[in-house]
C-alpha cells in the first residue's frame, strides 16, 4: 500500500510504503523546510481569509454607494420640486402686491390751475417750456400701500400740488378719476 510524505500537506509529491517513509523524511527538502513554510502558510491563509472580508465590505460599500446615489437623486428632485413651488408662490405674492396697490390706486385728473404760470416764472422757468406746460394737464397719482402713500404725477416734472416760490403761490386743482 502506498502512501504520501508527511510533507504532502506542502506539495512534497513522493508516494511510497510506510517502510520506506523515514529514509525518504532524512532526505524530503519539503520536511526540512517546515519550519520556514509552516508560519508562511499560516500567514497566508490569514491573508487569504483578509482579502475575502476585504472583498465582502468592498461589495458592501458599493451597495450603499448605490442606495446613496438613489437616495441623493430623490432629494435632488425633491428640491426641484420645493424650488417650483418657490417660484410659484412668488409669483402668487407678486401678484398680490400688484392687487393690493392696484385696490389702493387713485387717478386725480387736472382741472384748474392758479397763479402757476406766475410760479413757473419766478422759479426760472422759459417761456417756451411755460407754454408747454400750461397745455399739459397731469394726472395726480395717489398710490398707497402698507400704510405708505407715494404721489406723482404722470408725464410731470413736479411732484407737489402746492407749490411756492419767493412771492409766488400757485395751486392746482384735481378731482377724482378712478
Ligand atoms: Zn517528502
């Protein structure tokens, strides 16, 4: 009956009868390196066994890498989402303000004026430009919102109803349009 070197564990590939085990044991280069291979191949299966938990969180890792990815892509849309939203009720609020001074508006139309010429000319005003002002006849803009009140006068260069300068007093008159 054959049988394989007590080295076969490190590739010694010799196969004989018992008998002639220890003659080849004085001789086997596998046996007298044991004691070198042994703590080697110790170390290696450690590795071994190392590279496969390595290889495990690797794939671990990746999984989640993926999951993240999703997950990120789901919020990214989320944002999108909020963001339209945003931009919606900005637009709503927008709007609001434009309805809120709208209803606040009122439009005063140009009747009659007093003395203004006479203004016009004491503050330095042309001629030319005093006769083109005598043909305008301003809107009065009255604007209100939160509690603030803006006048102006449409297509005008002042922005009083009363005025004075020097010894000249001048007036304008308006009534309500709208
Ligand atoms: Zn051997």
């Amino acid at each position: 009956m054959q049988i394989l070197c007590t080295s076969a564990d490190m590739k010694c590939p010799w196969e004989g009868q018992r008998d002639q085990l220890d003659g080849h044991l004085s001789k086997c280069a596998f046996d007298a390196l044991r004691y070198i291979i042994t703590p080697l191949m110790t170390e290696n299966e450690q590795l071994k066994e190392l590279i496969g938990k390595f290889h495990d969180d690797n794939q671990q890792l990746r999984d989640q890498t993926g999951q993240l990815a999703i997950q990120a892509n789901k919020y990214q849309r989320e944002i999108q989402d909020i963001n339209q939203q945003l931009a919606q009720l900005k637009t709503q609020l927008q709007n609001q303000e434009i309805k809120e001074q709208e209803r606040h508006r009122s439009v005063w139309e140009y009747i009659d004026g007093d003395n203004f010429d006479a203004f016009l000319r004491e503050t330095g005003v042309g001629m030319a430009t005093r006769l083109a002002v005598k043909c305008l006849k301003p809107c009065l803009i009255i604007d209100e919102f939160q509690n603030e009140w803006m006048i102006r006068f449409e297509k005008f260069f002042a922005d009083n109803a009363e005025m004075e300068c020097g010894t000249s007093k001048a007036r304008r008159w308006y009534k309500r349009a709208t």
